[in-house]
C-alpha cells in the first residue's frame, strides 16, 4: 500500500471512488458516518468544484484543502484522508480531518496509517490542532480517533434526523504540538 497526496489531475477518478464509498453510509453492517440520508449519499455536485479548488488553495488561505489516497497494488483507491481549512477566521493554526477506508481494506490498519501520515504533513505546515466531526453512532471511527490521541470535545445530541431517526454529532480534537 502506498500513501501519496492527491493531484488536480486525479480528482474525477477520486471523486468516483468517494462516490462509491458513500453509498456505503448507513447500510448493510456500516453505520452512518456522513449526516447525509442513504438516498442522497453521494458527494454534492455543487461542492466538488470547491474541494477541487481548495487543492491548488495556499494552505492557510480561505478554502484550502489537501488529500492524500492510499493505492493498493494494482492503483485502485483503498483509502483517503483529507485535511481542510476552518470556515472562521483567526483559525489558521487548526484543521479539519475526513477520512475513510474502501470497504475491501478495513480494519487492517490503514486508516491509522492514513491518520499518521496526514498529521506528520499538519507538523510540518504549522497546524497544531486537528479537529472533527463524527456521527456518535459511528463506533468504529471514534474508537480509531481515540486509539490515536483524538479526545471528545463535545457532543449535540439528535443533531440530524436521516431516514426517520435522530443522530447525534461529536466533536474531536488531538493537539499536535
Ligand atoms: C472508520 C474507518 C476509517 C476505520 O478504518 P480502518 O482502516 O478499518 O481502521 P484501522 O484498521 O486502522 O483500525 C484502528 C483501530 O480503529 C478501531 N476500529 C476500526 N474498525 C473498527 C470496528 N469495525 N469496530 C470497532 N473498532 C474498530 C479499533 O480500535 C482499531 O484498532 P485494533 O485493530 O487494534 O482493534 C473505516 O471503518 C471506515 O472507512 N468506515 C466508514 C467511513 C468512516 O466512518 N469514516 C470516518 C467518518 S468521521
């Protein structure tokens, strides 16, 4: 497996692997883990320009975003984590975490890998705190964010109602330096 950071270039074939990742969330044995409904599981089209934007996004500046893939042997996706700007001002020393593993490659280490490897890159761009949201009842990745240092700041119950039920939303946090 190799982890390298993903190019302009590369995004519409990134954008289908997330697609497909997606359609994962809230089915089968998977918990929800974006606060989308399981029909509109999908990236927004009128998002994708800014995620491909935010990539050529002088870290720092408004709007900036990095992402990195894992590739298996054969180049496909296994894995992908993202580091993106706060949307308020005066947080430029923070960022915010999403990630995900292909479902074929969990829970052989790769998303603490992917963590790792994201973070070494924050230390070395000045971030000192990463930050995110996860969907409480996603069990799985709170377990892997506390197992690599991320502590619970906060919790809005029943924040979303997808599919007829109320989710609750926590909020993590791992200071780096
Ligand atoms: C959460 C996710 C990224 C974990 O990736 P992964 O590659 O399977 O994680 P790892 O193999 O590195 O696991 C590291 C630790 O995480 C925890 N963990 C991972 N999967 C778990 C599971 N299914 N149940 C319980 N704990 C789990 C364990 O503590 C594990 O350590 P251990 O193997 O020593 O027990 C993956 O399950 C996934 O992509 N889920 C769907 C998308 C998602 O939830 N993204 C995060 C949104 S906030």
């Amino acid at each position: 497996m190799t982890i390298e950071k993903l190019a302009v270039a590369g995004f519409d074939h990134f954008l289908a692997y997330l697609n497909d990742h997606l359609s994962d969330n809230g089915r089968g044995d998977t918990a929800y883990f974006q606060p989308l409904p399981r029909d509109a599981s999908h990236f927004p089209a009128e998002k994708a320009e800014a995620f491909r934007n935010g990539l050529q996004i002088e870290v720092g500046q408004p709007g900036w975003r990095r992402v990195w893939v894992a590739r298996d042997q054969a180049g496909a996706i296994a894995g992908h984590i993202d580091l993106r700007g706060l949307p308020e001002n005066y947080t430029k020393h923070r960022c915010l975490l999403g990630m995900g593993v292909h479902r074929t490659h969990r829970q052989r280490g790769l998303g603490s890998q992917l963590i790792a490897h994201a973070e070494n890159w924050a230390l070395l761009a000045g971030v000192q705190w990463v930050d995110l949201q996860v969907l409480s009842v996603n069990a799985p990745a709170i377990q892997l964010y506390e197992r690599c240092g991320y502590r619970k700041t906060g919790e809005i119950p029943n924040m979303f109602l997808l599919d007829g039920k109320h989710y609750s939303y926590t909020y993590m946090t791992r200071r780096l330096r």
